[in-house]
C-alpha cells in the first residue's frame, strides 16, 4: 500500500455523555472523519495503545471500533507496519451528506456579498500559467547552468555547527555580513555610492517596491511610471493609492520632458534605467542627469529597479542613476532572484542613510526578516567569487540564447513580426501584426504550453501594437525551436 506521510493526526472529539456504547460513537468519528476526507486514503493510523492512552479509555474500547470499522472495509493493518486508512473506501456517495466538516466549496451559502476591499478588487493580475512551461517564462534564469554543488557545499558549512543567530529572527535590514558583502557588490560593479548601513535585504525586487511604495507616498500622490513598463510596480503604487502617471519611451528611455508636461510635481518615479522593462533600451546619460534634477528641483524621489543589469552580454552596464545623484533622493533595488535562481527569494534595497529608519518601520509591519541561512550563503557566495564567475558564464550562455531565438523567429514568421532584442536580459519582444490582439495569442500559446507574457499588459493605456515577451533565460535550444514552431502556427492562424 503507497503510504500518505505521517506525523500529524486530527483531533477526536465525541460526547462522551450519551447512551450508545463508547467504542461505537468512536467508530462514528472515524467513519465521518475518513468519508469527509479529513482522514485520507492510505493515511496511518496511530496505535490502539497510543489511542487509548490519549483519550483515556480502555484500549478494548479502541480494538472493538477498529474490528468494526476493518470489517466494514474503511480501514487496514499491515503485519510489522501499523493500521492505514483504507485505499477504496466504501459509500464515497455517501461524503457530502454524511459530512460533519464540510469543505469550503465555491459559492457561499449565506446570504448577501461577501465583503473585500476596493483596492483588493481593482488590482490588476499578472498573467498566471502552470509551473512546468518553461518556453517562453518570463524572469526565469538557466537554473540547469546553477552551480548546486558549491551552492550545497556552503549550505552545509554552515548547517554543520550553526551558530544561534542562524536559528533566531535576523535583523530587519538583514544579516550583517550579507549586507557588507552586497554593498562592496554594488559600489565596484554598478557605481552605486552605498555602505552596508543603507543596505535592507528583501524577498525580491517586488517585495522592494511595495515597502518602498508604503515609505515614500501618501494615498493619491501621483509616481511617474514607464509606458509601457513594469507592471508590478504600476501594483505596488495602486496598493498604497498612489496614482501612476504613465510617461512614455524611447530610444534613450524615460522622456523626462513629457513626464514634466504631464505631472510636473509626481512624488516619485519609477525607472528600469540599464535594461528597460520590457523594450530593453538603456537610459542615456542625459536623460539620467536631467531626472537626477528634476527630482532635487521637486523634492521628489527616484526609485532605480536594477533587476537585471548582470546579463549584459555586449558592453558593460552603464553605472546606477543612484551613483549620480549626490543629494540622496534614489532609492536603488537589485534581485538576485534572476541572477541565481527565483526561489531564493533576497533582493534588497539601497536606501538613503537618513530614510533607513522610516522603512524599518514600514518592513516590520509586514516581514520581519528574511532567513539568515540564506543570507550566510549568499554572503559566501558573493565573497568567495562564485558570483562573478556564474555571471560570466551565464553572459555567454544567455547571449548564444539570444541570437538562437532571433534567429528561429526570423526563419519561422520572417516580417510577419518584428523583434525588439535588446543586447541584454533574458527576454525580448516580439511585436505582432496590427490587428491581431496579443491576449488572445497568449491565452492560444498557453493552450499549447508556451508560456509567455502579452506586452499589453505592461500599457496603462490600449497600446498601439501588441506583442509577447519571449523569455529565454531558462530554455534550451530544443525548446526555443519546438517553442517558435508553435508560437508560428498560432500566429498565423490568428491572421
């Protein structure tokens, strides 16, 4: 018999108070309990002498509801092994109605709405698709090119003898030597002026946007955001009721001027200024002094996402707007979620010294801290130098990946589309004929188990031309060729 894990059993609860023989209203409880589900289809059973033991009877009372209810065929003993829950369970017609503990089912019985809040309703989704469809997901890094063995080594060292503050809640700025280790990241590789004080670790660049959304604006305070852009940031300022104001662009990324015209006096602005999110240009110099000034002129702040800078493949990553701005009003957020893989779940924030306070405050309101483990490897990681070494390493591999989609979308759909390949990151974008909606494309490719993100949904407003975002990160050659195939007989099917 396969075996359901064991460890935790429900609480037996009967009144004991009542004319029907004890072991009888036992066999009861058991009875309902594994035909409302609550006990599962080989589940094991605890023993007739720990039972008896627990609810204080006498163990004949617990052997005789047990020959009745293995008679009855709900469940079995195996010589050497124990008692389990039965595989086939009798009168399964039988679950809802006999059901003292009914499940929550899909519509609510009582009458009138059920009440949530009006922000909870209006936020918009990202698109969800099973796990398991690789070609074409979004932000997913090569986590089959991750080193596991030295990551593994490192776990262990510190697993072996660990230290108390591995076990106890961490500091809400995070663990200090990690915090020393990512402040000499950022200041030597992306010119970011910072020391380990400013540095708070976090579960993600989301995660940064949404403590640096509820530190810095009031409700309604309006945040200039890229268009189109990065729509969990557009999220993190409607959860605060902020108001994003979409300011749109270019070859040299955000247009400063438009976004003066539009709002000149935003509280913030939100930036993807190495690789934008998702067109892929970097923000020219000019643009970032004439933003650094804009925001000293307003009072205003900057907030840099810096998610994806380490896949430069081309040239080397132009220096952080936040190493520019000399009067602290960035507030700078780097992941390493894309670059080793997603569910190590540790960004951070880089934070100006007098601010570190303020979003302490606002952190502990929702997370206390991150897991100091996680943090000692990191930290180990990073100094040892097995970071700068993946990241060369998945330089040349995300870049051969790079040219092989191009190239498969040039033979397959040739000037059906039209691509817009960055020379950096892990995705690129595809943009699809006028007149053919990129939603529906996308809901299509997911049928057929490509995944994918439509562009509209990084547009505040109706785009003028839709499109996908093909990540390529984390897909081989042969998914990258089987993954166009499809994606080209669907949208020549959509014509």
């Amino acid at each position: 018999m396969k075996q359901v894990t064991a460890g935790f059993f429900p609480p037996i609860t009967f009144e004991r108070e009542q004319s029907r023989p004890l072991y009888h209203r036992l066999y009861d409880w058991f009875r309902s309990a594994i035909l409302t589900g609550q006990l599962r289809p080989g589940q094991k059973i605890p023993s007739t002498r720990y039972l008896a033991a627990e609810l204080k009877v006498s163990r004949i009372t617990v052997l005789c509801a047990f020959q009745k209810l293995s008679a009855e065929g709900y469940i079995e003993s195996s010589a050497g092994s124990g008692t389990y829950v039965a595989k086939s369970i009798p009168d399964q017609v039988a679950r809802l109605r006999l059901s003292k503990h009914p499940r929550l089912i899909d519509r609510p019985q009582c009458s009138g709405s059920r009440k949530i809040s009006q922000l909870s309703a209006e936020l918009a989704p990202f698109p969800t698709l099973p796990f398991g469809l690789d070609a074409f997901r979004v932000g997913l890094p090569a986590i089959d090119h991750f080193p596991i063995s030295t990551w593994s080594r490192l776990v262990a060292r510190h697993w072996r003898q660990p230290k108390k503050e591995m076990l106890m809640y961490g500091d809400r700025m995070g663990f200090g030597p990690c915090r020393e280790a990512i402040a000499e990241y950022v200041t030597t590789v992306r010119g970011v002026r910072c020391d380990a004080s400013q540095v708070m670790i976090v579960n993600g660049s989301q995660h940064a946007l949404q403590i640096a959304a509820r530190t810095l604006l009031d409700p309604g305070d309006p945040v200039w955001v890229e268009e189109p852009g990065y729509p969990g940031a557009v999220q993190a300022f409607h959860s605060v009721t902020g108001k994003p104001i979409p300011v749109p662009v270019d070859d040299e990324g955000l247009d400063v001027k438009e976004g003066t015209r539009r709002c000149p006096k935003a509280r913030a602005a939100f930036i993807t200024p190495s690789h934008q999110f998702p067109l892929g240009m970097t923000m020219s110099p000019g643009r970032r002094m004439m933003l650094v000034q804009w925001a000293l002129r307003n009072n205003s702040w900057i907030v840099e996402d810096d998610y994806d800078s380490e896949s430069d493949f081309c040239n080397r990553p132009i220096a952080a707007v936040q190493g520019l701005d000399t009067n602290r009003r960035v507030i700078y957020i780097g992941t390493f979620n894309q670059v080793l893989f997603p569910s190590l779940r540790i960004g951070y924030l880089v934070i100006p010294s007098d601010l570190a306070s303020a979003f302490c405050r606002v952190r502990q309101a929702s997370d206390i801290s991150h897991s100091t483990l996680e943090q000692a490897v990191l930290a180990d990681f990073i100094r040892e130098g097995h970071l700068a070494r993946h990241i060369r390493r998945m330089r040349v591999l995300y870049m051969e990946r790079n040219e092989l989609l191009v190239a498969e979308i040039e033979k397959q759909l040739g000037a059906t589309v039209e691509i817009i390949a960055a020379e950096a990151g892990m995705h690129l974008v595809c943009l699809l004929p006028d007149g053919v909606e990129d939603r529906i494309v996308w809901q299509r490719a997911a049928e057929a188990g490509i995944a994918s993100w439509p562009l509209s949904i990084c547009y505040q407003r109706n785009p003028e031309r839709g499109g996908l975002i093909l990540g390529y990160g984390g897909v081989d050659q042969k998914q990258i060729q089987d993954g166009v195939r499809k994606l080209a007989a669907i949208i020549q099917d959509s014509l």
